[in-house]
C-alpha cells in the first residue's frame, strides 16, 4: 500500500485525507454526514408538503389554489442561493423576535433543523408539482374502483393513489434527491458545516485546494451512486404489474 | 332463484366473512333490495336523467337497457353515488341515503358503508394494476370490511377458482386478457359479499371471442339468485337472465317489464326501433 502511494507519488495525499490527526478525512466525512442528514431531512419534508400541495392544487378551493400557486412559482423562482439566504436570516431573526415577544431570550437555532427547514420549504415546490403529475397520470378508474368499494379518502390514498403514483413519480423524485443533496453546499454560506464548507476549511488551511476539492466531488459522486442503485429498486418495485416497454419486441 | 331444494351449498356464500349477515345469495325473496325513486342528474344545463323511478327486490336481475346517451350508465352510478344525483330518493336494502337539498350526500360514514354492500363491476375493469390478481380480491376485505387475512385469503381463493382464476392469483391484471381481468373484477365484487351487485357494460370493452366466458360467470351468478342491475348491451343475454326489463331513452323509462314482453312485444315505437337496429 505505502509502496504503490509511493510510486504515484501521493504519499502527501494519503496524509491529508487520513482519518486521524493531523488528517482532515474525518471532518470531510462529518461534513458529510450532516450533508446527508440535511438532505434525508429536506427531501422527506418537500414529499409531505409536495403530497398536499399536489392534492390542494388539484382538489382544493380556489383560495387554496391560488396559494399553492404563489408559492410554487416563488419559490421555483427564486434562485436557491438568494432563498437559503432569505429563509434563513429571516425565519431566525423571526424566531427570535417572537422568542423574545414571549419572554424568552435569544433562541439558538440548530443548523441542521435550520438547514432541513429552509431545503424542505424548497423541495416542497419541486415535490408539489411532480406529485401533482403524478396523480393525473393514475388512471381515474382505479380511483373511482376504491370509492365505489367504500374505500375512505384517506384508506384510499394509502392504498391505491400512492401506490399507482409511484410509477409516475419515481424518477422525478429521484432527480429531486440528488437535487438535496448537492443543494445542501447551498448552505454553507450560512456557516453550516455541511461537506462543502468542510472541504473548504481543510483546503484553506493545507493549501491543497486540488485535493480536498476533489475528494469532495468523489464523496458526491459515490452519494449519486448509491441513490442511483436505491431508486433503480424503488422503481422496479414502483412499476410492478407494468408490462415492461421493452417487451415490444424491437 | 335459490330454493330450499339446492342441495349444495354455493361457495362463495360459505366462504363469506361471519362479521356479515348473509346476504344476497340466501337473501329473502320479495324485499327491495333497490329502490329509487324520481332520480334526477343534470350535468351543468344537460339533463341526462328525468325522473327515474325503480326498484329491484332481493334476487332480482334487472336489465338496463338503451341507447348511448339515455342514462343507463349514469343512473347506475348514481346508485352508489360515484355521480352525486340532483334529485331523488334512493333506498337500498331498506336504508334510505340521506342526502342535501341538492342532491349531494349528507353523511359521508352512510354512503361508505352502504357502498360496501353494493359492489360495482365496471366496462374497463379497473382492476388495481399495481396488485396481483389475490391482492386486487382481498383488499377490500381485509381493509375496509377489517375480515382477518387469512380468511379473505382463503375466500378469494375460493372466488378466484370460481371464475377460473385459479392458477392466476399471482399474475399481474395487464398480463391477462380482457375477459380475465373482467372476471376477476367479479371476484373482486363476489368477495364483499355484496346485496347487489351493479354491472355497468361489463363486455363492452372485451373482443367478441372473450364476451361468452364473462356472460357465462354473470349467468351463473344470476342463476344463484345474486340481485343484480346490469347495464347492457347484450340484448340476447338480457332477455335469458333478467327478471325485468327496463329502457331507457334520453334520461326516462320508455318502457319496462319481463324480458319476454319488452323483446317480444314492445309497444313503444322507439323501444321496437331501438331493438332492430341492435339485433
């Protein structure tokens, strides 16, 4: 192992990315980590929002709809960096004001619940408008097949509108993961120390720029292709019973 | 009609969830199992039903027939509100469902348990795709009528096997033919046990070859006393199954009665046009 860093002449390399002191590996990958966190927590929270904003914009009153709509198009608008800023000073200076309002003092806000609130808010928009599709694309019968069965709504949605959604929805979803997890660099203009701002430390600090920043991009890399392997099966399970379109025989 | 003379008992009846009054198959004769009456439906200023008044008793097998455009399939699905009616009266098994001045359903718990004792076979199956064929039967049992899963396994088998599914519980609705995903759509209805059950065209989206396997089921059906509105086109098989004979023409009852009277000697000018240019 010495041997072959050796003759590659990256001995030095070996050294900085190391795990332990004075290696930087180990911030690299706790950066990661929060990234991660971050991301699960921001797409998780876009999907809840997505599910009633598709199901407001398609079913909802028109108040509903024009407030879903203001929504979708700010915020899809709006480019992230410039809303990260916005949500994040904002919602914390709101939050402190109301915290002091109520008699409390200065309320120090998590980076990571922070982080999570401001991407979920943006995946929501996303979600909203790929659940929405997705939901016009069930076929209507199989809805209507559950109502006439004496299905509730909500038994309904579990059952079989989510279910039937997931074919549709799959690979714009999986677009939308990868899209939180490389927003969350966004966020280190806030000073969070997600993986970006990690890598940044380290290289300012080495002076290595070349190689903690690529290291980062193999840390992304591999985060890509572990998604690409998991939605690989959500969609094969997601289009169960669907005839596959290769089966034409071309 | 089921009598006390047959001997055999149906299967599909004994394999039904105990949490349910027996019902349809064993059902007493003579009770309304429908009713409705003065059934309005408009569709913004298109008025497709005028008034239309019904009623089937407990092992009736009533035929619904008509020209496109006359309603028939509106009327049957103002029967499990999947169309909410302008106006009318509808009594199912005795229960009337309250509804608003406008026609719209007052109690949502009503019109959810009443459903569940109406099963609807519907012209495009409209199975469930992302299930298998014992999936689509047990769902409704298992999670609206709460039946433990063994059971609704156990009695969808049974259901399955009856329509001639048995070697296709695993299989998938898009891989089968039309003629199988309609009769599994009939063990889908069989399988809540139904009071009655409402078949809207239910061969009108199969090739002609697979028309005779679904008849022969819903025959079958018929021939064990289920009560039944089926709307069709069939006139042939309408005039051998049903009890009575209704139709429709542009939103009323023409004319109505036993199956021999309405073919055999219709009295109604539209009602004798309309069966030439079918046959």
């Amino acid at each position: 192992m010495e041997l072959i860093l050796e003759t590659l002449g990256l001995t030095e390399t070996a050294a900085l990315l190391s795990l332990s002191s004075p290696g930087w590996g180990a911030n690299l990958l706790r950066g990661l980590a929060n990234s991660l966190q971050i991301a699960l927590g921001a797409f998780g929270m876009g999907l809840v929002i997505g599910l009633f904003g598709a199901y407001g914009k398609l079913y909802g009153g028109p108040i509903l709809r024009d407030l879903l709509a203001i929504y979708t198009t700010v915020i899809r608008a709006v480019p992230e960096l410039v809303l990260i800023l916005i949500l994040y000073y904002v919602g914390t200076d709101l939050i402190n004001k109301l915290a002091q309002f109520m008699g409390y003092g200065r309320v120090e806000i998590s980076g990571v619940v922070a982080g999570i609130w401001v991407l979920g808010i943006v995946q929501g928009a996303y979600a909203t408008e790929i659940l929405r599709g997705a939901i016009q694309a069930v076929p209507p019968g199989q809805i209507e097949a559950a109502r006439a069965y004496g299905m509730p709504a909500l038994l309904t949605l579990r059952r079989v509108t989510i279910p039937a959604l997931m074919a549709f929805a799959t690979p714009g979803l999986a677009n939308l993961w990868l899209i939180a997890t490389k927003d969350t660099a966004l966020l280190a203009v806030v000073g969070f120390n997600e993986l970006t701002l990690e890598t940044k430390q380290a290289a300012s600090s080495t002076r290595s720029y070349f190689t903690f920043f690529l290291a980062a991009g193999g840390l992304y890399l591999m985060v890509t292709l572990c998604s690409g392997v998991v939605f690989a099966r959500i969609e094969k399970w997601a289009r169960r019973g669907q005839p596959s379109l290769r089966q034409g025989g071309l | 009609m089921p009598t006390a003379a047959s001997a055999d008992p149906d299967p599909a009846a004994t394999a039904t969830p105990g949490t349910r009054p027996p019902s349809a198959a064993q059902g007493q004769s003579g009770q309304d199992a429908v009713r409705i009456e003065g059934l309005h439906k408009s569709f913004g200023t298109l008025e497709v039903l005028k008034g239309v008044s019904l009623t089937a008793k407990q092992g009736d097998v009533v035929a619904i027939i008509g020209g496109s455009g006359s309603g028939k399939s509106t009327m049957l699905r103002c029967i499990n509100f999947l169309e909410t009616p302008s106006a009318g009266k509808i009594v199912i098994d005795g229960e009337e469902i309250e509804m608003r001045a406008d026609g719209s359903p007052a109690n949502r718990r009503q019109i959810e348990r009443i459903r569940t004792r109406l099963a609807m076979v519907f012209q495009s199956f409209n199975l469930w795709t992302h299930r298998t064929l014992l999936e689509n039967v047990i769902e409704v049992p298992i999670h609206v009528l709460k039946v433990p899963r063994a059971e609704a396994i156990a009695q969808a088998r049974t259901l399955l096997q009856r329509v001639g599914l048995a070697n296709k519980e695993d299989s998938f609705p898009a891989f089968l033919s039309g003629g199988q995903q309609q009769r599994a759509a009939i063990a889908r209805a069989l399988a809540v046990d139904p009071s009655v059950m409402l078949f809207d065209e239910p061969t009108s989206a199969l090739d002609p070859e697979l028309v005779g396997e679904v008849l022969t089921v819903i025959r079958d059906l018929a021939a064990e006393g289920r009560t039944m509105l089926l709307v069709t086109h069939e006139m042939r098989f309408a005039r051998e199954v049903a009890d009575h004979v209704v139709y429709l023409y542009q939103g009323q009852i023409e004319e109505q009665g036993p199956p021999a009277e309405v073919f055999g000697n219709p009295k109604s000018d539209r009602l004798r046009q309309f069966l030439q240019s079918v046959s």
